[in-house]
C-alpha cells in the first residue's frame, strides 16, 4: 500500500459518510484555494510503522518452477482530518460514528486497511483576522498489510561431494560422489 493510496481510501470513507463533496474533503497542504467553510482536510501523519519484528516470508514459485520468497508484514499508519470552520466538528462526529457500519467496513476492506480512532477528538481554533476560526482534529490508526518484492530464494546450482567410508581397519576403496541440484 503507497501513502497516497491509503490517503485516498480514507477521504473516500469521509466522503461516503458524510456525503461531502470532493472540494470540501481536501488534502492537507494542497496548493489552491481555500473552499467556503466548513470543510475538512485528510493527512498522513505516520506511515509504515512496523509492529515489532512480524513480517514473514512468503514462499512461491516463479513461472520457470524457482523458488521465490516474498517478505510480507503487518504496518501502522497515523491518518489525522481537521475539521475547520463552524460546524466541521459535526463532519467529524458523523465519521467516527459511522466506523462501524457495513458500509464503511466494507469501503476499508476494500481499500485494503484497517481504521480506528486515536484519542479524542481536540479542539485546536486558530487566530483568523480579529477572531477565532473553529478548528478540531482527530486522529486515526490505520493498519495494513505491506508486501515487499519477491526475490530468489535459493541460487540454483549443483552441489557434489567425494563421500569416502571409513571404518577402524582404515580407509576403504568404496568411494561414492553425491550430487544434489538445489
């Protein structure tokens, strides 16, 4: 999974649960102007965060019948929204009420993560001419499967050993050569 696809899954939930249009669910530091309040803005804070020491090899074949392993592993990511303006704080509480449902399950599944909140949600206004502009944010934790690219396994190649048996009377004329192809 790549930050930005992550990034798009999740204003896509944000969209679907609180029927937002596009322009009003923005990613933060996007160059452009600013849409009419209320709005909101999505951004990756944290990306591929290992959970220890998982990850795991995964083994295949490539299509010649060689031996390949894959690493694979669980990640955490921080995704933060900021819901700026009167009544953006609304848009947040929808969201994270609506994690639950069939539909936002089905849309994360889908995306290929996993989210749940982070917190609580803070209320953060910012000074805006002679006043104060409304401003809260609320993290989330987001949690994926990153797999990494395949590589060979073992070089192929031909391994051949001079077995000789030897007994306490001394060496013996039996010899036999193993060869074993990895």
């Amino acid at each position: 999974m790549t930050r930005e696809a992550m990034l798009q899954t999740v204003r896509g939930m944000f969209k679907a649960a609180t029927g937002l249009a596009d322009a009003k669910v923005r990613v933060s530091h996007d160059d452009g102007p600013r849409p009419a309040l209320p709005y909101v803005t999505v951004e990756v804070l944290t990306f591929g965060t290992m959970q220890g020491f998982t990850d795991e090899l995964l083994d295949t074949l490539d299509g010649g019948g060689g031996p390949l392993q894959t690493p694979r592993g669980s990640r955490e990511a921080t995704i933060q929204v900021t819901g700026v303006g009167l009544g953006a704080d609304d848009y947040l509480q929808t969201f994270r009420s609506k994690l639950v449902t069939p539909a936002q399950i089905t849309l994360a599944v889908a995306g290929g993560l996993a989210i749940d909140l982070m917190g609580t949600m803070v209320n953060i206004p910012a000074l805006r001419d002679t006043g104060f502009m409304p401003k809260v944010t609320q993290d989330f934790l987001v949690q994926y499967q990153h797999t990494g690219t395949a590589e060979s396994a073992i070089p192929v190649s031909t391994i051949e050993t001079d077995y000789e048996t030897n007994s306490e009377a001394g060496p013996s004329d039996y010899s036999e050569i193993f060869t074993t192809t990895l």
